[in-house]
C-alpha cells in the first residue's frame, strides 16, 4: 500500500508593498469585495486568491456605511478595466 502524494502548501506572500486595502459594509455590493489602491493610483478588485495568497492581511479602509458613492466609484472603476 503506497501513502498518498501530499500538496505542498502555497508559497506564503505578503501584501506588495504600498496597496491600501479597502472593503465596504456587508450591505454594499455583494459584502465581500476588497479593493486594492496602487501607490500609482491604479485601483482593482482584489481577487479571493490574492487576498488568500497574502495571508488575509487587515483591511486599511472600511467605507463608512453612508458612503456607498464611494464603493460605487470603486465599483465601477474596475467594471471599466474587466470591460
């Protein structure tokens, strides 16, 4: 009887340095969405992957809950790049 072939787990990265990691309120969008700002002032949603690559690091930003204009431009700032 041979054992199994183990994964090796995922390389451990952390966050480039420089992202401010933003989220909005469980009632805006669909409540999970993180957002990553570049020093550059590129600005993407940041994929489960990536946020799970990084080893979860702490949110920078929550937008207030009165503020969905601003998960809104967020919002469609990355529609507009994913086209």
């Amino acid at each position: 009887m041979t054992t199994p072939p183990t994964n090796p787990p995922a390389p451990a990265r952390t966050k480039p340095e420089g992202i401010i990691l933003v989220k909005g309120q469980p009632e805006q969008g669909d409540g999970k969405a993180v957002f990553g700002i570049w020093p550059s002032g590129y600005c993407r949603r940041i994929t489960a992957a990536e946020y799970t690559l990084w080893g979860f690091p702490e949110i920078d930003y929550w937008i207030p809950a009165n503020r969905d204009d601003e998960y809104n431009q967020l919002h469609a700032y990355d529609a507009a790049l994913r086209g």
